[in-house]
C-alpha cells in the first residue's frame, strides 16, 4: 500500500511540475474531484440511424472509442461533443482487433476539421504517456454512459457510476465476454452498467484535479449489473500517439 501510495504522489507532482510533457495533449480538462466532474470531451458516436456507442475527445482532431464500434461502418459517421456535430473523415480500428468480443478493442476517429477550444465546454481528455506502471495500479474508476429512456433511446443524460477493479478472473465465466488477453485489457465492476450501447465510453481516474483515460469500456453481461470488460488505454499510449501526431494520416 505505502509504494502504491508514493507511485501516485510521485505521479501527481510530475503531472503539477511537467505536466505537458506527459500528456497527449497539455489543454486536456481540468475537473474537480470533490464536486460534479466536468466532462467537456465526451462524445456521442453516431450514424445516419443515430446513436452507436460512446467515446471521448482526445485532440483537436481525434476521438477515442472502442473498435467495435467501427466494425461494418460506412460513412456518413458523426461525432457530437456536447451540442455540436462533426463529422468523421476516417475511421481507424487498431490493426489487431479481430471479432467482438476480444482483444485490441481500441479504435480512433479523426474528425473533419478542429475542434475550438476558446472556451471549456468542449475539452479534450488527458492521456498520460509513459506512465502505465502507476496507472495499472489504480483500482478506482469513474465509468460514463448514456443513459436510456424507456423507449430504449439514448437521452441526452449522461450517467456517470464508480467503478472498481477487479480480479481478472472475476471476468471468466459463461455470463459474460471473457478477458483473452490480461494485460491489456481491465476487470472491473460498477453497481450499474456498462449496457448496450455504453461500448467505447472512456473509464476515468482523477490525477491532480485532471481527468485521465485509462480505459475504453468493451463488453459487459446483458444483464447490465456484474463485472465487465474494459480496454486498458495505458497499453495503446504509443499507438495512439503515432496516429494523432502523424501528418499523414
């Protein structure tokens, strides 16, 4: 417990002191831990029959989300980040995924343009790179949905639960999508969800007052209560910085 405790203190004061040189992007969110969590960068994916799963702004460019939700997808595909909608110019699965449920389920989507960040209602999310030793020994998560009417629609709600983390073989069982691959992807449990169409929703750590993505939710049981499997973004930092810094792409 006291070495968890001085990785995150060492944590904390390289984020206060070279911050930007850890993070993806240095404009991502700030947010307050003790008070509702300022969520400016999450994202609604969609296409032209509506909403397909959740994700997160990562750049100015880029939104992160799980591979699943780009599996048979044809333009036109649109993001929304709070009421604005922008529209995807490429979709890019990573190139180990295979089917759903598995591994890699990890995926980006470069937008059609920049997003404005003169004001905090939309934000990016951070990223911590080289930092997946401490990240990984983190057990306590926010988890962010959507939440669904009765008509089986997604509202314009988002839900927000605590999330813990699990042993990986709490996630073996016939009920639900089982882990293949532990050290890339994450147990964890909340008291409700993640539901159908929760897929590609960010799962979030609070470092020094700034939201941190460590993980992309993947699958679940249908039940929507018990424990559920996540992607685990610490084990993507460089894969996702070769794309959102690439010129080419």
């Amino acid at each position: 417990m006291k070495s968890l405790l001085l990785s995150l203190a060492l944590l904390e004061l390289l984020l206060r002191h070279k911050g930007s040189a850890l993070l993806l992007d240095k404009n991502c969110a700030w947010t307050d831990e003790d008070g509702p969590l300022h969520t400016p960068w999450l994202a609604k994916v969609n296409n032209e029959k509506g909403f397909i799963c959740g994700g997160a702004l990562i750049t100015k460019n880029y939104v992160l989300t799980a591979a699943q939700c780009l599996y048979n997808q044809k333009p036109p595909m649109f993001v929304q980040l709070e009421e604005r909608l922008f529209n995807v110019s490429r979709g890019i699965k990573h190139r180990d995924y295979r089917v759903q449920p598995g591994p890699n389920d990890i995926g980006l989507l470069k937008l059609d343009g920049e997003v404005n960040y003169t004001t905090d209602d939309i934000r990016p999310i951070c990223i911590l790179m080289d930092a997946a030793s401490v990240l990984r020994n983190k057990n306590r998560f926010y988890g962010f949905g959507w939440e669904r009417i009765e008509t089986g629609k997604v509202s314009q709600f988002e839900m927000t639960t605590e999330v813990r983390r699990l042993p990986s073989e709490e996630c073996q069982h016939d009920n639900m999508p089982q882990l293949t691959n532990h050290s890339t992807q994450i147990c964890a449990e909340a008291h409700y969800g993640p539901c159908n169409g929760d897929a590609g929703g960010p799962l979030v750590v609070i470092i020094n007052n700034r939201s941190v993505q460590v993980g992309i939710t993947s699958n679940g049981p249908a039940s929507c209560n018990g424990p559920a499997v996540y992607t685990d973004v610490t084990s993507y930092t460089r894969w996702i910085a070769s794309i959102v810094r690439s010129r080419i792409l």
